[in-house]
C-alpha cells in the first residue's frame, strides 16, 4: 500500500508542475450566436482563416443558428429604427407585419388602443404593445457563406469552455498578446485581439483582476441588466388564431404573474400549419428544471384555454432558454469615453456598446445589427 501511496504522491507532484499548453490567435471570437459567426467571417475574409478562430463551448452549425431564429419573438417594433437597419443592409427586407397587438381579457381580445385596459405589465412586457416587422435575417450572410456555412464552420471553431480571462502584459513583439482565455484543461488561448459576441456582462464575471480593466469597460459591464426568456416554437396543424402578429396573454386572471407574449404567423393553408412562438421572462430563482418544466405547463394550459382547437390536434415543439433574453441599461457613453481598450477588446451583439443617436431605442437584434455593422477590423 506505500508504495501505491509513492507512486501516487510523486504523480501528483508532476502533474502540478505541468506548464499549461499555450496557443496563439491574433483574432479570437468568443460565443455561439449568428453574430459571432458573422463576426468571424468577417475577420477571416481580412486576415485569413489562421488568423481567426470561433471559440464556442459545444459545436455549431448552419441548423443551430436557423433552430435559434425559430425560437426568438420578432424583436423589431420600432420604425425608426426599422428605417435604419433598411439603410444600412437593404438586403434584410425589412416588412412591417401590418398587424394589430391584442390582449386577453375577460374572455375576448382587445386591441391595444381601444377602450379596455390590459391588466398591469410587468417589468420590460410594455416593450411588444407595437406591432413587429419580419426581418430575413439570413441575409445578414452573403449567400456564398451561407450556402458554405457549414464547412466554414468545421474549420472555423475551437470547442473549448473558458473558465477565466486575464489581461496581459504584451512583452512579445512577434505574437502580441492583450488577453489569456483559461480552459480549465491546463490549456491557454492567448489574443490580441477579443471579440466577445455574448453578453458583456458574462465577460465581466470571467474576468479574473476586474482593476486591469479600464473604468470604462468595467462601468459599462457591470450596469448592464439581464432577463432570462424561455420560449416554444410551436408548428400546429391546423389553423388556431384566424389573424396574425402579437397576442398577450395573461399567465394568470388573478395574481401579477404577467403576460406570455405569442407572435403569431399566418396559417399556412399549403401545408396546413400555423407556427408561433411564446416567450416569458423568468426570474432567476425559478431557473431549475422542475419551475421551468411548471413554466412550460402553464403556458400550454393557457394557450388551450384561449385557443381551444390548440389542444385538439398534434404540434410540434421546441424549447429555448436564454440567459440574456433581456440585456438593458446601457451606458453607451460611459464605454466610449477615454476608453484605450476599445482597440483590442470587442463587444458585439445585443449587448454591445453604441455611437449612435438615440442609442437606448436599438435593443435586442438591432443593436447586434448596428454592433456589428459598425465593428472596426
């Protein structure tokens, strides 16, 4: 036994002295989101595709970024900046639905200008009261990469979890370095330049010595808000709601559990199916399977209490959780003032930072769109 203990102890020893492995990218992306990959496509079609590389925890493909697109709500409500988005990428057909948003009450719908009043929203709800505008997101691609997408993508990627981020003293010439991405596998992604395409706030918490980081950047992450969102794309074969556009429903008649808000596509009488989605913010203390399994329940009661037929024939469905539904708060000026960072760190997405005009009316998708059609590389 003491010599198995020997053998064991001297082991240990050695693997505690093994230097962790170090790779060099000048250009990393870090997320899995449609706009990191745009942002890699970006940066590889500059500086070549050994200068650039996607990091992302688990493998994605051309399928994950379109399942991602069935899950979301139409996020744009805004003509303003609709008209914008029409300006800079004419190509994403920006339509507006040209429907009404209606709520559930007393066992009708209301229109949401006319005489009857909603019952109370909660935090963030009042924002789907306008009607949205369809958006063909795939044309944020140029159609050879989006045809390409997923050989691009087998190429393209590091499956890797960071567990930490550092910034570092740049001593080499050659291979400049501003950050350290630790994988926890004794293996280390070093960059000069980062592009983190998921919340902000997420790299605020990975961020190992918060004082490297400039006011600026630190102030700006740590202001931010988050709201998680949960979901279900649903396919049903038979037409359920003879209209189109946004339906808020009351999670509850009698307690303030606030609305699932359900964006409805016409009936497609081709293949016989209507798809919609609903989504609802959570709070984080309900963020465990058996609460969101209950989430999901009730969702469904409602729809079947509201739309009878819901509950009469087959559907299909797809569940999507997000930890950052939701990312508001934004001090779009405090970012950029004095900020040296902005050089070699990077956020894109619908947390992103903005130079723009009334920045605080780009949420959700359209801030990511704005994000990176102004990214400098």
């Amino acid at each position: 036994m003491s010599g198995f203990g020997l053998r064991a102890f001297k082991k240990l020893k050695e693997d505690t002295r093994k230097e962790d492995k170090r790779q060099y990218i000048p250009h990393i992306v870090c997320g899995d989101s449609d706009f990191a990959v745009l942002t890699y496509l970006k940066l590889m079609q500059k500086h070549g595709e050994d200068k650039v590389k996607l990091v992302c925890k688990d493998p994605i493909d051309k399928q994950d970024l379109i399942n991602n697109w069935k899950c979301s709500l139409h996020y744009l409500r805004d003509e303003a900046v609709a008209n914008k988005l029409i300006e800079i990428n004419p190509r994403l057909e920006v339509i507006s639905s040209q429907s009404n948003v209606v709520f559930y009450k007393d066992g009708k719908f209301h229109e949401m200008d006319g005489r009857a009043k909603p019952y109370e929203f909660m935090e963030d709800e009042d924002y789907f009261q306008s009607p949205y505008y369809f958006m063909k997101k795939e044309a944020l691609f140029s159609t050879e990469d989006w045809n390409n997408l997923d050989e691009i993508l087998r190429k393209a990627q590091i499956n890797k979890y960071i567990s930490s981020i550092d910034k570092i003293v740049n001593q080499d010439l050659v291979e400049k370095t501003n950050f350290r991405l630790s994988t926890g596998e004794h293996e280390n992604l070093e960059c000069e330049y980062l592009y983190w395409c998921e919340s902000p706030k997420s790299f605020y918490k990975l961020f190992v010595d918060k004082n490297k980081l400039s006011d600026a950047t630190a102030g700006y992450c740590s202001s931010l808000e988050e709201k998680v969102g949960l979901t279900v794309h649903f396919e049903v074969e038979k037409e359920i709601y003879d209209s189109h556009g946004t339906v808020l429903l009351p999670q509850s008649a009698t307690h303030e559990w606030g609305y699932f808000i359900l964006d409805f596509d016409k009936y497609d009488p081709e293949h016989e199916k209507q798809v919609f989605k609903s989504m609802m913010f959570i709070d984080l203390d309900e963020v465990n399977e058996e609460e969101l399994a209950k989430k999901i329940k009730l969702m469904k009661r409602v729809i079947g209490r509201v739309f009878p037929d819901f509950e009469k024939v087959k559907y299909t469905e797809h569940i999507h959780y997000n930890e950052s539904e939701l990312i508001k708060n934004f001090k779009d000026d405090l970012y950029h003032q004095d900020n040296e960072e902005q050089e070699y760190l990077k956020f894109v997405g619908i947390g992103a930072p903005l130079k723009e005009d009334d920045s605080e009316k780009f949420q959700y998708e359209s801030r990511a769109i704005i994000s990176y059609h102004n990214l400098e590389i």
